[in-house]
C-alpha cells in the first residue's frame, strides 16, 4: 500500500487592510500621529475613545473622567452621520472648564500630534462632525496645546474658527473663519502659521481665505474634545465622527483622498465653488470617481456607496442630508454595519449628486421628456461608477408626497440618458428588470444594474410617469382697485380637463380647459382652491392642492417730508415721500436723496405699493438770499505779544472761530492760523470770510555769567536765544570790554557796588524780549596758594603735571620753581609737565598773587629706580618617562616691586602665582615640551624658555592571543631585545624569561612589564584561550540494562557553563528533557523502560568562554 502526502493550497480573497495597516485615504501611517474613529466604540457611555492608529503600546486615548459621559449613536436620529456612527455632546450647558460638568474628553499629556507655530514646522488635520442648530455660543471641537503648537477648532454662534499656535501674539496667519450651516462637515488644514500662505485651511475640502480676525490657540496644554478647561463657554454641543493628526504636511492628492474618505463616509458634499480641484472625489489609487466640474449644475447632495479597503471604508449605504436620496445595495436598514451586503471590488464606487431641482413635475421639466410618458420630476440625478461591478438600489423621495395614493407601479419610468437631455432617454419600466415600490411618500427603484450605468461610465436618471396633472403657468393675483386677477393653465400631455375651484363660499367651475388657457378671477381679496386631478409625478402642483391668493390692495396715501419748506440759497433739500414702496419724482429728485434747487418751484412724487398701486402728491420749495460778508482791514502778521482786532461787516450777526469776538481785541500765540467768521442773515442764511494770521515767535533771551565777583576781575557775559537774533547791552554805569553787539562780552569793575547789566533780543521778524543780570563787585580776600600734582611718586624720565588748586579771586601772578626738573620754572596757572632724570626727593615751590596780597605752597617728588624681575628656573630630573612627573623650580629675582609668575608648557598656561614657588607638572605624551617662565611687575616683565624631553614608553612586541586546547601548553614570547621582562603570573615557568610557558585549565589573561634602558616601563596583556568544542559530546549508544556499564546517557566533555538536552522518539515525541550536565537519561519513558530503538537528540549549551553551540544526532538505546 502506497501512502502519498496530498498539499492543498486555498487561495483566500482578503481586503487588503487584512495584509496592510489602514491608513484615512490610503496615504499611509508615516506620521499618522492619532486617528480617533467613532467606528471603534460600543454603543453607550463614552469613557474613553482610542486610536484606531496608533495602537497598541503607542495608542493615544482620551477620556471623560466622570458622568455626565458623550454617548456614542450607532444611528442617531435622521441618521445625520450617513448611518454610520458617531459621538454625540448633548445637553452641556456652556459651563467649559469643569469636566465634571460637561460632557467631554481629554488627555492631560498627548504625545506630540504635530507642529505649526514656526516656518518648517508641519502637520495637517481633519475633523469630521455635524453641528445642529441652534449653534455653540463657543463650543470646542478639538483644543490641542503643546506649547507653542497648538490647535484651536470651535464654533462660534454662526461661525466656524481654526486657530493655530500658542505665540505672545494673535495673528491672521494663523486662524481662517467659515459659515456653518449646520451641515455634515469636514474642517482641516496642513502648514504652518509663519506666513500669509503657510497655512491652508479646508471647509468642505475648499480652501478658505485668510481670516479678518487675528486668532490664535489658548488654555491648558493637552487635547481636548468637546470642551476647553478654560474657556466658560467652550462645552460643545453636536456630534463627532473622526478627527485625524499627521505630523506632516500632506500633498493636494492626499489631502483630496483623505476628504474623500471623509465625505463619502458622512454623507458631505464638498465645495467646488472655487473650481479646479477642489470639489472633486478621489480614490486611494489616485482616480478621480466624481469630476465636480465635469458639470458643476449636478454637484449637490453629492453622496456615494462603496469599498475601498486600505482605509477600511465599506459603505453600503448612504443618503443625502435632507433624505430625499438615498444609494444602498442589499436592503436598507437602520444602521450600514447591519446592511449585510457584499460589494464585489475594491476601490469600486457608485456616486450621486443631483441639479438642485424640486422632486416634483415643472413645466419646463414636463416639456424634456421621451415619448411614452407625460410628465417628470424636475430633479435630475447624475451617477458616476467607478469599477462598481454589481446592481444598486436608488430611492427617491417626492416633495410634499407624505403618501401616493392611487400609485400604479406599472406608470413609473425611469429615465437613464447620457446626458442631462431627456428628450431622447431610455424609458425603462418593471418589465425591464427594475423594482418599483412606493411607501410613505418615497420612490424605490431596485435592480439598477451595470447595462443602465455601465463600470467607470457616468449617466443622469430621474423618475417619470403616465399621468396627466396641471399647474400655474402664470398668475395675476395681486392687483389694485379696479383690476382684474387670472391664473393662466399649463396642461400635461396636452389634455383637455374640467377644473373645479372655491374661494371657501362660493365654487365655480371651468370646463373644456386647454394648455394655456386663462380663467379670470372674481374682483375680490380671496383664497382660491383648485381640486388636484390623480397624479404621481406632479404631486407638488397637481395631487397636493393647488391655490390662487388673490390680493386687492388699496392705493397708496402718500405724505412728503422735507427737510425745510424754506431754505437759503445754495443748501441742500431732500424730499422724503412716505406711505408707498417706491417713489417717482419729477425735476430729477430721488427719493431720500439730498440736492440743492436754485429757485422757488412745485415738486410732484408718485408713489408705488409693493403690489403696484400708484398715487401722486406736490409741494413748493421757497428759496432765500444769502449774505455778503467782509473782514475790515485784516492783520496778517504780528508778534506773539500784540493786540489783533478783527471786525466783519455784510451780516446781521457773526460768529468767528478760534474763541474770538467780533470787534474785540484779542493776543495770539505763535503759529499760522486762519480766522473764519460765519455772517448770518436774521432768516439765517450764511456767508462765511476767512484771513490767514502768521504770529510770530518772540525770541527768548537768557543772561548767563557769575553774579558776585572780587574788584579788578573780567567778568565774562553771555546772553542765550532760541532764535537766530541780535543782541544790544546797556545798563546802569556798566563798563564793557567788548562789542557791545555781540552774544559774548566781558565786563570789568575796579570800584566796588552793585550793577545791573542788561540785554536785547530782536530777531529777523522785529519781535523783541530783553533779559537782566545784577552783578555785586566786592573787596575779596588775598589768595591762598595750593600745588596739585598727577603724583608724587615717579620713575626716571616719566612725566608728572602740576596744577594750580590755590584759593582766591583776582590771582594775576603764578610762579613755579622746580629744582632738578625739566622745565625748573614756569608762569601761569598751569597746568605744567616736569620730568627728573635721577633717582631723588625734589622740591617744588608755586607763589601766587592777586589785588589783595600773595602766598607760597611746597610739594616734595620722590623719583625711584624702578627695576623690572629676572626670571630662572631649573628641573629635579633631567628628563622623565611618558605619564611620569616633573618639578619645575622658580629661581627669579623679583626686582623692584612685586612680580606675578606663569609658567607655559608649549604655550598653554599650566601654572600662575605672585610668589616664585615650585610647580609640579606631569607628561600624558612623549615628545620634546617647551617649558617658558614668564615673570612681570610694575616695572616691566622678563622671559626664561627651555625645551625639556619626556620619553616614551618601550613597544612590547608579542603575540597577545592564542588558543589552545584543553590541557595543552601555550608559549609566551617577548620578542624586543636589550629589556628585562617580568610576567606577573603565578603559572608560568619562568617570570623573568622573554619566553615562557604556561597550561591554564580556563581562559587566563597574563601581564607582562618591560623595563627600557632609560627605566621606562610598559605593560601589555597576552590572553590564552581554551577551546572546549572538542570535548563535549554525547555517546552513539548506551545500554540500560542494569549491568553497570553505561546504563545512563550524560553529556560528557569540560568547560560546559550552560545547557539544555532534548531527546524524541521517531514520531518527534519528546522523551526526556535536563539542563543539568549530572543529570543523565536512564532510557524510561513516563516511568516505563523504552525497548531498543534509535533517538534523535538536539544538545545546545553554553561553555565558559560564553561560546553557543548546537549539536544533533542519533542514539542508539540497545536492551
């Protein structure tokens, strides 16, 4: 009997998130930093919620601490997140800070999400959510700090806000506003907020302008959802879906594949009003699946069911905002996770958007139909598939049709065309595979399959039936007294029908009535119900009730208000008419509109209601003469200290600006001004007359100089101005020295008393100020002579300046000897340089004399040596070994003052001290070292260099690892000559020889020491290894039969640190197991002798010179 091994291979179709990481758009998890999905939370109290990615250790969780708990809809109400679920915030009441009152999430200290305060810094965001009216007052989205980085989303009132970074100021950089509309919605950006164009920021995938308010993020440091700690008012109210963190900035493709994602998972149209890219859905492979601006009149509602694994979306249902369409496949049910369809291919997409057109029959939407059917709904619905390769289902729900009575399902058409032409579409009916069902208002056509919308084709469908309906073509129902309303028919399929009508009393009837017939009402203010005909298709203006609110509306009473019935020539009037909607005048007047008429005269207005109704109304404008008014004889330049009289004439009152009155004197400060007067007329007409006044600074004048002063001494004047100006002395018995014109003069007195001296400014302009200075002119005392010298303590040939410090006015007189000095006289008060050229104490004499008599002063100048150090030193050793120490020992002679020392090895100060004193300094490295003293002082400095040699250490020339075998003998050799050896082991033969021998039982390292000629000693390691490989093994046959002789199976063999033994039968049974080299095997198995057989055996262990080994092979156990 032959056995043969059969191997099955079962291929397995897997989405491919089964081999691969999910990622929002398929754009991969590099820098994907936190992506919080609704998707992966129970139904109920939401306590914490977790990164879908990342997970596991590096997961990013938020939590609410303490009731009251966000609370996660698996499908909350109108399924307003596209039946997929989502975190609601309900019932906060604003109160933001306290987590213990709201309802919201938080992590105190995130990981770093992303960055975006500075230029280079990147990070892109999305949040996906829906905000129900009424809006948050401030309610926060998301609040991330961290530090300067920082991300602020929230809603405020009417408005959305992104704000980015923590900086000490606000910028509009860094904050871009958006309306909200209290629509499914996806907020996002990528940048940062360094520049005007660093941040791009995304409401509904289109790029939002830069704000108008300078924003940025602020509170606590953390991430937050749901509420600000902070922020009173930040509690959010609403719901979230997925909020998304990259720390980098993502492509334009990736960004539009991430809002893709978002938005077909949502249900959120995005915004193509920018145009181009923006609008557009992208799959993960790149492909567009909805063009927006392929036909732009279609992007509304735009919806889509599909599969696209890499972002685990798997939508099988989906509806439009307002639920008036929906795509699903399978059936319909409350929730997509319970849809248990199966969409066949990946990235495969069937996406809807419609032209915004009621989800009735119009007349223009009747009028673009194939033959075979008599009316159509006007909204028209354009498909896109993208590799969608089954059937689909579309539902449709008519306006104001809460319930189709009478429905045939066998008279509804679907209309598939090409184009959004209808006139030639394809009719299709229940006969051709579709399914038509009708309930509570709503239209559901299942079974559309690829042969009406083929894979990556797009075609436009809507709803068609046989019926025959009627609406108002036009109307005339607001009208005046005395006119006439009418509704004017437009009749489907070109019927001849019989309408009946009521205005609530009485009824009438119109019969024989043909398209575009007109029925005229009766002249009265009345309500006109018209009885629908049975329809489908035009239950929005031919099943639901059609009325005719007929309005007669009075003519309007007119009133004019004007702003004066009189006015002066040249003012402006405006007329106001009141009491209608818009106003006709004559003469060329607007309503409301200021003008200036220039003669008395009628103006008439006509006046219309808001229905058209007209009346007239006139008034007379009277128009007066205005005054002629003069300024008599004006100043126009003046000094700031005279008297200006201005005086108008040509009026019967005036009024003159800058505080002044007419005909009253009056001063000015300096300055240009303009005077105006306003003359008026007693009606109070007005004339105005204007002059132009320069005033003229006065200049200012000070006198500056001493006010006391000895008989006999020049006193020197000076007088200050402000102005370019010039100047005249005078005063009472003053004698002056000098021009008498100038700023500067010098005065003299040698009689004793009291002068006033005075002086005149007068600049360019003739203004004039004057400044006065009394000076008393005393008998003073006689001097007292004083030397000040720069000092008295100097060196041969240095220089010393003597000055003049004596007491005294009037000093006319200075004599200066100086004995033994260059200059040895001198006249004046100095100051005086003098020089010695020997060492010496010298005297120096100063006699000085003024009106009142003389004095003499003595200083004595000592003149030293002044000598620079000698510097020397000498070394303990004439040369030392390499990591040895030197003593350098300071000789020097400190000259004549006291000498700070360095000492430098090859130019790197190693030593300082203001004593000579010996160093001690020690070589890391051989070679030659200059050694330099340097010694300096008051006096000068002095320099000693000597070079100073360190040898290095001998080479040891050996073999520093060998290996050998256990028991063996190795060989140590020192192969450098003219040295002595010493081996510092107790397990050699010889530890003087250069050659030795030694048989260490283990790995062993040896030192050796080498002494040079010059005493210089180095060492050096030689390491014996053993190798023990050869001698652990395990026997190929044993024998437990109880003789004694190999009865039990060991490990043998030295050197074993560690091991571990496994031996299996032939069927890969294990039979015996030790980690112990004493432990053997003694041939049972589970407690019963084995019969003779062969064993496989698997021998890893560990020897003492950390080496792994692995052994295998066969046993033989033999009974």
């Amino acid at each position: 009997m032959t056995i043969r091994n059969f191997i099955f291979t079962v291929f397995l179709t897997l989405p491919l998130s089964v081999f691969s990481q999910l990622s929002p758009g398929g754009v991969g998890t590099v820098n994907l930093t936190a992506w919080f999905r609704a998707d992966d939370l129970a139904a109920g109290n939401v306590m914490n919620w977790t990164t879908q990615y990342p997970n596991g250790a590096g997961a990013v969780t938020v939590e609410d601490p303490q009731t009251p708990f966000p609370q996660l809809q698996v499908n909350p109400v109108n399924s307003i997140s596209n039946y997929n679920r989502t975190i609601q915030f309900d019932g906060n009441s604003y109160v933001g800070q306290n987590i213990a009152l709201v309802q919201g999430l938080r992590n105190l200290n995130p990981p770093e999400l992303l960055k975006n305060a500075y230029s280079g810094d990147e990070g892109s965001y999305f949040c996906s959510y829906y905000l129900p009216t009424p809006p948050s007052a401030n309610g926060h989205l998301t609040l991330y700090n961290a530090n300067s980085d920082a991300i602020q989303c929230r809603n405020l009132n009417g408005t959305g806000r992104i704000a980015l970074g923590q900086l000490p100021i606000n910028s509009l950089n860094a904050t871009r506003d958006w309306v909200e509309d209290n629509a499914p919605n996806i907020i996002s950006y990528t940048g940062n907020r360094s520049s005007t164009n660093s941040m791009k920021g995304y409401s509904k995938g289109s790029l939002i302008p830069t704000g108008s308010v300078p924003s940025q993020s602020s509170s606590s440091d953390g991430l937050y959802f749901g509420y600000s700690p902070t922020i009173q008012s930040s509690a959010y109210n609403g719901f979230l879906h997925e909020i998304i963190f990259f720390n980098r900035d993502l492509t334009q493709v990736e960004l539009a594949q991430v809002h893709t994602y978002l938005a077909v998972k949502y249900g959120v149209t995005l915004d193509n009003q920018l145009g181009g890219i923006y609008g557009d859905y992208v799959s993960t492979d790149g492909n567009t699946i909805w063009d927006a601006d392929a036909d732009p009149g279609f992007h509304n509602d735009v919806i889509g069911i599909g599969r696209d694994d890499i972002e685990g979306l798997l939508q099988k249902q989906s509806h439009s905002f307002d639920d008036s369409i929906r795509l699903y496949i399978n059936n319909l049910e409350a929730a997509n996770e319970d849809n248990i369809g199966i969409i066949n291919s990946d990235i495969s997409y069937i996406m809807a958007g419609h032209n915004a057109a009621p989800m009735c029959g119009t007349g223009s939407s009747n009028q673009e139909m194939p033959a075979g059917v008599t009316s159509r709904i006007a909204r028209e619905i354009r498909i896109s598939n993208t590799n969608f390769d089954q059937d689909f289902n579309l539902d449709l729900k008519l306006d104001t049709c809460s319930s189709i009575a009478g429905i045939e399902l066998t008279k509804i058409r679907l209309l598939v065309d090409t184009n959004d032409d209808f006139l030639n579409a394809n009719v299709l009916s229940q006969a051709d595979g579709l399914t038509f069902s009708v309930s509570n208002g709503i239209v559901s056509i299942e079974g559309i399959s690829t042969t009406l919308i083929p894979v990556n084709s797009t075609r436009y469908v809507t709803l068609a039936y046989v019926d025959t309906d009627y609406s108002f073509s036009a109307t005339n129902l607001d009208i005046c007294e005395n006119e006439e309303g009418f509704v004017v028919l437009d009749i489907t399929a070109g019927a001849t029908i019989t309408i009946n009508y009521s205005d609530g009393t009485n009824s009438y009837e119109a019969v024989n009535v043909e398209d575009g017939d007109t029925i005229f009402l009766p002249q009265q203010s009345a309500t006109f119900d018209f009885e629908p005909l049975s329809g489908l298709i035009n239950c929005c203006n031919g099943q639901v009730q059609l009325t005719a609110t007929q309005n007669v509306f009075p003519l309007p009473i007119l009133s004019i208000d004007a702003t004066n019935d009189s006015l002066c020539f040249g003012e402006e009037l405006t007329l106001t008419a009141s009491g209608a909607n818009t106003y006709g005048w004559d003469q060329g007047v607007q309503n409301g509109d200021s003008f200036v008429p220039t003669q008395t005269q009628n103006y008439q207005v006509i006046g219309t209601t808001v229905n058209g109704c007209i009346s007239s109304l006139d008034t007379v404008i009277e128009i007066m003469p205005l005054p002629n008014v003069n300024i008599n004889n004006p100043i126009t330049e003046a000094c700031a200290n005279d008297t200006i009289t201005y005086t108008a004439t040509g009026a019967d009152e005036y009024v003159w600006n800058q505080g002044i009155q007419n005909a009253i004197p009056f001063m000015q400060s300096p300055g240009t001004f303009t005077y105006e007067v306003i003359g008026f007329t007693n009606f109070g007409c007005t004339d105005t007359a204007t002059v132009d006044l320069d005033v003229f600074e006065i200049p200012t004048i000070d006198v500056m100089g001493e006010t006391e002063i000895c008989r006999g001494v020049d006193l020197s004047l000076e007088a200050v101005s402000n102005q370019n100006v010039t100047f005249n002395w005078t005063g009472d018995g003053a004698i002056y020295l000098s021009n008498q014109s100038n700023s500067n003069v010098d005065f003299n007195s040698i009689n004793a008393g009291t002068y006033t001296l005075i002086s005149t400014a007068e600049n360019n302009n003739g203004c004039l100020n004057s400044d006065t200075l009394e000076v008393d002119v005393d008998v003073c005392e006689p001097p007292t002579a004083i030397i000040s010298a720069t000092t008295l303590e100097i060196c041969p040939d240095e220089l010393i300046t003597l000055f003049d410090a004596s007491l005294g006015d009037s000093i006319h007189t200075w004599d200066w000897q100086m004995n033994g000095a260059t200059p040895s006289t001198a006249n004046g008060a100095g100051p005086h340089d003098i020089q010695y050229t020997n060492p010496g104490t010298y005297p120096v004499v100063l006699e000085v004399t003024n009106y009142e008599g003389s004095d003499s002063d003595t200083i004595w100048i000592v003149v030293n040596p002044c000598l620079p150090p000698t510097t020397s030193f000498t070394t303990d050793l004439p040369y030392v070994c390499e990591g040895e120490c030197v003593v350098i020992n300071n000789t020097s002679d400190d000259g004549s003052a006291n000498t700070n020392y360095s000492i430098y090895i090859n130019n790197q100060l190693v030593h300082a001290s203001n004593v000579a004193e010996a160093y001690q300094n020690c070589f890391d490295d051989n070679g030659t070292y200059e050694i330099m003293l340097v010694g300096e002082n008051i006096y000068g400095s002095d320099t000693t260099i000597s070079n100073y040699l360190v040898r290095g250490l001998p080479y040891i020339d050996l073999t520093a690892y060998q290996e050998i075998s256990y028991e063996d003998t190795a060989e140590l050799i020192v192969y450098n000559d003219d040295v002595s050896v010493w081996w510092e082991s107790d397990f050699v033969d010889c530890n003087n020889c250069n050659t030795t021998y030694t048989s260490p039982a283990s790995t062993t390292s040896y030192i050796v020491e080498v002494t040079d000629e010059f005493g210089c000693v180095a060492s050096a390691e030689a390491i014996v290894h053993i190798n023990y490989d050869d001698f652990v093994e395990i026997p190929d046959n044993f024998s437990p039969n109880g003789d004694g002789i190999n009865d039990v199976l060991y490990v043998e063999g030295f050197g074993v640190k560690s091991l571990e033994l496994k031996i299996y039968n032939r069927y890969g049974q294990l039979v015996f197991y030790s980690d112990n080299q004493s432990e053997g095997w003694n041939g049972e198995v589970n407690g019963k002798m084995s019969n003779s057989a062969s064993f496989v055996y698997i021998l890893k262990y560990t020897l003492v010179n950390d080496f792994n080994r692995i052994k295998e092979g066969t046993i033989n156990l033999i009974r």
